[in-house]
C-alpha cells in the first residue's frame, strides 16, 4: 500500500525552512521508505512546477514543460520499491483545477493532506511583509486588503474542501505555533507525523530561511516600492534586519495594534473553534494556544530621514552600487505626477543625501 502525503502549506507556515529540509535530506527520506522526488521541481526544494501545471492561472514563476499527468507519470516512476510519496507545494493552497487532483489517485493507494495554519492576525502580518520585500507593494499597512489578498483567512472552508476530497481523517492539521510543535520545532513537528525515526543522517537547516524584514527595513522597501521595486536591495535590506534583530534590546514592532487585532480574531473565532474541535477533537475548541489578543506593547514610532540614513550608511559601506541607484530613482521621482512617488522621494531623499 503506498500512501502519498501532500504538504499543502499554508503560505507564511515555515513552507520554505520545511522544503529546504526535505529537499536536502531526500536520501535519509529514501532510507526510511518515503520518497521526495525530484519530478517536478524546476527550481528550488518545492514540487512548484508540478502544482502550477493545475493552477489557474499557471504560476508565472514557475512555467510548465510537461503535463500534470507527465510529471505523474515521472514521479510513480521515480516512487517505485517506496512505501511513501512526499510532495510539498503551497501552490496548492490557492486557485487550482480540483479536477484534477483526482490524478493523484494513478500513483498512490490513498492520499493524505498535511495544513499548517497560524494565527490569522500573524499570517496577515507576514503575508503583508513578503508582498513588501518580493512583491512591490507599496501601500501602508493601512491600505492593505488582506481578505482579497489572502482568500485563504477562513480556515474552516478550505479544512472542508480538503476533507471532502481525501476524507476527514486524511487531513492531517497543525496548529503553526512554537507551543504546539511536537518535539519543540516545527522539523520535529512535521517529522513526527510520519513517523521518521532518529537518524544522525538528518541535517536541519543552519540558518533561519525565508525570515522577515524588520520595521525600519520594511517601511524603507515600502517607499522604495513606490518609485521602482529594486530587487536588487532585498538580500542587503535582509542582512541589515538580522543584524538588527540580533542587537541587544532589540524590539519587534507588530503592524496592527491590540485593538485591530482583537477585531480579526473575532472575525474567524468560531470557524476557529468549529476546526478545533472537528478535525482535532479538542473539546475546548482552542486551535491555538496562549494570549491571542495582545501583542507586545510595542508602538512604531514612524520612520524618519533618521532612519533612512541609518540604512544608508549600511548601504553606502556594503553596497554603494545599490545605493547609487537608489539615489537616482529619489532624484528621478522628486516631481512625479503620483503624489505617493513624490512623497516617497522626499522622505528617502531627505535622508540618503
């Protein structure tokens, strides 16, 4: 009997940190019986290419070379002798063809469906920081409309599209919560769902994967979004928001304040509550644990020429080519005809210098 599992996401669960780990201890995997194939996977850890070929529209990142149905074919070939198949993708979380999900059932005797979900006012907040820092959103937190963004925020109706396709008690859920990840970490959380037995060959990642821009960092991409996105400054912006976040004192300004917050729980608490106690029988109906109203206290003063000029002494020592570029986008867009390009400029302007 061979079983596939299908790591569905969500967006902003670990999916990438999770993937590199599968990725790089794909022969461990195969020594244990489960199989994570390279069919499928064009670039990166992630089977992306695969779920695009059944993504409406298909993934512009990821464009298809074969079939859904060749790249099975591709991956039963590449599964033969194992018991498991694992394939992860949160493609799979968004618009795809449900019809043809049913051609996962040619390489597999049964299908289970493994869903991270996070608390929703956290998902959003991360969801809204990758748009920044990949994305070229250059709106305010304020202006950001999530619940088109992210169609996803009711938990309950996909948890129920899901078990509606495999069947309920083949929907594996975990709560993305440090408090609730079995054996302390969200690798040992995803392991123990197989189960994978101890094995010295596993190697965890040696460093955070995919992390966030720190406030100062994100406000700065922001406006710097409004005049041109600049790739390029990603991975500098990134290196400088580690740096802060490993300073002593460091504080983590969260985007909305207590009283936003509390709205958005209120507005999934039930559907919350009705997952909880379906598909984890947990009578109290607390999908996830702890203090879920306040955050830490912490309001953002703002960003500043002061701050931009913190980032540009960063830059001017470590990238001075991304700096120069950026300088001439502020001179470029001083006197835009959009009123958020002129007033990008003016605050980057003041000071970049």
């Amino acid at each position: 009997m061979k079983t596939l599992f299908l790591h569905i996401g969500l967006h902003k669960t670990g999916t990438t940190a999770l993937q590199q780990f599968l990725h790089s201890n794909r022969a461990a995997l195969a020594a244990q019986g489960i199989c994570y194939p390279l069919a499928g996977i064009s670039k990166g850890p992630a089977h992306h290419q695969l779920i695009s070929a059944i993504r409406r529209p298909v993934h512009p990142l990821f464009p298809i070379e074969k079939s859904f149905e060749e790249m099975l074919a591709d991956i039963s070939r590449e599964a033969k002798g194992y018991s498991a198949i694992l394939l992860s993708s949160e493609i799979l979380s968004e618009p795809i063809d449900w019809q043809q999900l049913k051609l996962f059932e040619k390489i597999a005797d049964e299908i289970k469906i493994i869903l991270y979900l996070r608390r929703q006012p956290e998902y959003i907040e991360s969801a809204y920081n990758e748009h920044v820092k990949s994305a070229a959103m250059w709106k305010p937190f304020e202006a950001f409309d999530y619940e088109t963004k992210l169609p996803n925020l009711d938990y309950w109706q996909l948890c129920e599209k899901w078990a509606n396709l495999v069947g309920e008690k083949n929907l594996i859920l975990r709560p993305f919560e440090p408090a609730q990840f079995e054996g302390g970490s969200l690798f040992s959380d995803f392991a123990s769902i197989f189960p994978l037995k101890a094995d010295k060959q596993i190697k965890l990642p040696s460093r955070k994967i995919n992390i966030s821009l720190t406030r100062d960092e994100l406000e700065f991409k922001r406006l710097l979004n409004s005049l041109a996105p600049v790739r390029k400054v990603i991975p500098a912006l990134l290196q400088l928001s580690h740096q802060r976040m490993q300073a002593p004192g460091y504080i983590s300004f969260p985007l909305f304040s207590d009283e936003q917050r509390r709205k958005v729980l209120e507005s999934y608490a039930a559907t919350n509550q009705m997952i909880a106690q379906k598909y984890l029988q947990r009578a109290d109906g607390q999908l996830f644990r702890g203090d879920s109203v306040k955050g830490n206290g912490a309001v953002y003063p703002g960003f500043s020429s002061e701050k931009a000029a913190e980032i540009k002494h960063f830059l001017q020592k470590n990238h001075p080519d991304i700096l120069a570029e950026i300088r001439l986008l502020v001179q470029e867009n001083r006197d835009a005809a959009e009123a958020h390009k002129r007033d990008a400029a003016a605050v980057l302007g003041e000071g970049l210098g």
